[in-house]
C-alpha cells in the first residue's frame, strides 16, 4: 500500500465522481489538488519559494469522506496510508 504526507494548500474544492454509475461496478472517487511550498533557503526571482502541485485520487468508501470533510482552508495536513 503506499502512503504519502504532505503539508499543503488546496488549490480549489475536492470533486465528487461516480464511475460506472448506476451499475454493480459503481465507485466513487473524490479528486483534489493540493500546492506544497519547496523547502530549502532557495527562492525563485520574485523571492517565492518555488511550489509543486499534486493531483490527488481517493477511491471508494474514502472518497466521499474525503469530500465531505476536506474543507477549502489555507492550510492541511494530508496523509493517507
């Protein structure tokens, strides 16, 4: 299984998505986005550290969870396991 953790700003609200709706196949998957400042003393020219974004996927019982309760705020934690 893998695991991942960041600290990291939303970058919009998290998407709710049925696959295969209306089928015994049925899943749901939530999508987000979320923007990590680099760490480090380095900065770009306009003195920013530079940013990587993270498309992320949660599938199945998770997903609605994740968008019931990842609010649009500054600032989240995000590990999943």
């Amino acid at each position: 299984m893998n695991t991942f953790t960041t600290v990291g700003r939303l970058t919009g609200a998290p998407v709710l998505k049925t696959i295969n709706a209306g089928t015994a196949d049925e899943t749901k998957v939530c999508e987000f986005s979320i923007a990590v400042e680099r760490t480090g003393g380095r900065t770009n020219g306009d003195g920013n550290k530079p940013v990587d974004y993270f498309d992320i996927r949660v599938w199945g019982a998770r997903a609605e969870a994740h968008q019931k309760h990842l609010a649009w705020t500054p600032s989240r934690i995000v590990h999943w396991a």
